[in-house]
C-alpha cells in the first residue's frame, strides 16, 4: 500500500487539470473585441470637429452667435450671451444621444463609440455628463487629449476617471434601456423600425452640411444711421441749437445660405450750432458739449468733450456724419444697448463749466431693419 502510494505521487505520474475559465456575467462582452477594436485618436478629434461644426450650426441658424469648439469644455467658447442657451441645448441633445446609443452625429460619421470598460455598452446620461465636465482636466494644456493619443487604450484622464473607453463601431451592445424600448417597439410597432444606414445617412448629411457652413462663412458689418434727426433750441441764453441723431453699428455673417445680423452697439451724437456771431459771445469758441442718453428705467451713458477751435464755418465734425452749419461742439455717446425711445439731454457749457444753453429731445429712431439692407 505504502509502495503504490509512493508510486501515485511520483512527479511523472502527476497531473495538473485545466483551470476552468473565468465565469463571465450575461451581456458583459468587454470593450475591445476583433469587431469593435480601440478607436484612433484621429477619429476621435474628427469626430469631435463635426460635432462642434454641428452645434456651432444650429447656434447661428437659431440666434446668429457662432460658438467654437463648443463640445470641448475648457476650450469651446458659447457665442456669447445671446447664444449660450442654444448651445447648451444643442449638447445637452448630443449628450442624450452618447449617453443612450454611445454616439453622437459625429461619433457615427467617424465609426465612434464610447462605452464601458466592463460591458462594452454605452454609459447613461450621469455619467456622460460627468465625464464630460471631467474633460476640463483633459484641457489642461491638452495633456490629457494627447496622452489618449499614446495609449493603448486611448483613455483620457475623463475616461480613466469614468471607466469608459472609445472603441471602433457603430453598433455597440445596446444600454438597457434603450434594449427595453427597443422590445416594446418591436412588440407594439415593428413597423417604427429602419435600417441602421438610414441613421448613419442622416448623421453624415447633418455633419456634411455643418462643416460646410463652417468653412464656407463670409463676414462683414456696417453702421445705419438714422433717417431723421431731431433739433431743440435754447433761447434763454445765446440763441442755439442741438441737433440730435442715432446710429448703430450691425455685423453680419453668412453660412449655406443663412444670413444674420447681430447688431453690437449705438452711438448718440449732438451738434450745437448758433445762430450768431461768436465774436459776441466769445466762450462759445471753447465751449464743453454734455450729453446724456436715459432710459426709462434710469440707466444712462453720458459723454463731455471739450471743443478744440472748432471753426463754426465749417461744417460737420468728427463726431457728426451729417453738414450742420454754424457748428460750435459736438460729442457722441456709445452703448452697447438700444437706446431708442431713450431721452437724450445736452448742454452747451463756457470755459468755467457755466450753461451757456441746454434741452432735451427723443433719441430718433432707427426704422429699417438692418437684416433688410
């Protein structure tokens, strides 16, 4: 017994059995497979080019703002105030469709799709929004968007935070909820399905058309000037007159066929005039011009400026775009709002600061629509 003991354990009649493979849980397929590999880093800033090229597309049919690089935080800029809420709208959109499909239009068009390192399947909005303000690390001197370039894996620092990694496909393994809509629509109406092409034709013409309106735009502006111009007399001193005009200054930018104009201030000018010769009054030869542009609401903008030998048989200035003759001063006030139905109020002062003549009359009005000119 003790012989055939010995003999049982001897090493050449040892045996080693095969280790079981590790038990894997349903639908955990991992991120990369031979059908949906590690995405190139190329595709990854392509993708994100037409998806800014996107945004900044709907931003500027919507409100004429042209954000940059809007899907990039830490790097993108809104378009300004009048474009920051479409342009969070226009993310917040292409965040659902990462979030729930693992793709936006862009991602699609560039065979992208970020999932999870551990199912493979597309990672919910939470995470998607997290991950996407994570990217703000990845902006830092962009050292976090080059290091995905050198790495295995193509991980960001969002994407290490977040478990997620960028494989190469446009059909990853359904998020459960989409899975759950996917079953209720095949069992109540098939007929809402269509081809997956259809979808990825849709993104590309979407894509397409962005970036050609991002590299086909042309820019330009002017200023328009009021049509009329109102006047107010003083008679209590030395007979003159202020004559007041409006002018505001637009830009205007056209991409594919839609044109829009953004009008980005407004400028008040006045001009005193007397009616006598100023050899009879002669602290009107150095005369300080004071205006003041109010609003209903009490905000206002003034400007003074001191006459420089303004020669009065000279007519117009550097602040008028209009001849008035006997031209004493003027001066002109800016702002960055639109001062019609605003109360403008002017003064002819001496030398000393003394009112030499003073009134007041309506900002005139500006009737054409730019957009129109």
């Amino acid at each position: 017994m003790d012989v055939a003991a010995r003999s049982w354990n001897h090493p050449a009649m040892t045996t080693t059995a095969p280790r079981a493979p590790r038990p894997t849980l349903d639908g955990t397929l991992g991120p990369f497979t031979d059908d949906r590999p590690c995405a190139a880093w190329g595709l990854r800033v392509l993708a994100t080019l037409l998806d800014s090229a996107l945004v900044a597309a709907v931003v500027f049919v919507a409100t004429g703002a042209a954000p940059s690089l809007a899907t990039l935080p830490g790097l993108g800029k809104p378009g300004g105030a009048g474009g920051a809420a479409w342009t969070a709208a226009a993310l917040l959109v292409l965040g659902v469709l990462q979030a729930y499909t693992g793709m936006t239009p862009g991602k699609r068009v560039a065979h992208v799709a970020v999932v999870d390192d551990g199912t493979g399947r597309p990672i919910g909005l939470p995470r998607t929004v997290l991950r996407w303000f994570a990217h703000v690390l990845d902006a830092i001197l962009l050292i976090g968007y080059l290091r995905s370039a050198f790495r295995t894996d193509g991980r960001t620092f969002a994407d290490s935070l977040f478990g997620t990694v960028a494989v190469r496909t446009t059909a990853p393994p359904p998020h459960p909820l989409v899975a759950r809509l996917r079953r209720a629509r095949d069992a109540r109406a098939p007929w809402l399905r269509w081809p997956r092409p259809v979808t990825s034709g849709v993104a590309l013409v979407l894509c397409a058309a962005a970036a050609a309106a991002s590299v086909t735009s042309s820019s330009g502006g002017g200023e328009q000037m009021s049509e009329r111009r109102t006047s107010c007399v003083d008679t209590g001193g030395p007979e003159a007159t202020a004559t007041l005009g409006s002018a505001r200054t637009f830009d205007r930018e056209r991409r594919l066929g839609f044109t829009r104009t953004d009008l980005v201030g407004w400028r008040v000018a006045v001009g005193w005039s007397a009616g006598i010769d100023t050899r009879d009054t002669p602290d009107i030869d150095v005369a300080t011009v004071r205006l003041t542009v109010s609003a209903p609401d009490g905000a206002t903008y003034d400007a003074v400026d001191v006459a420089e030998a303004v020669d009065p048989t000279v007519d117009g200035g550097d602040d008028l775009w209009w001849s008035q003759p006997d031209l004493v001063a003027s001066t002109q006030v800016t702002a960055p709002e639109d001062v019609t139905g605003w109360t403008a109020r002017t003064a002819l002062l001496d030398a000393d600061g003394a009112v030499l003549a003073e009134c007041s009359a309506p900002v005139p009005t500006i009737t054409t629509d730019p957009a129109d000119l």
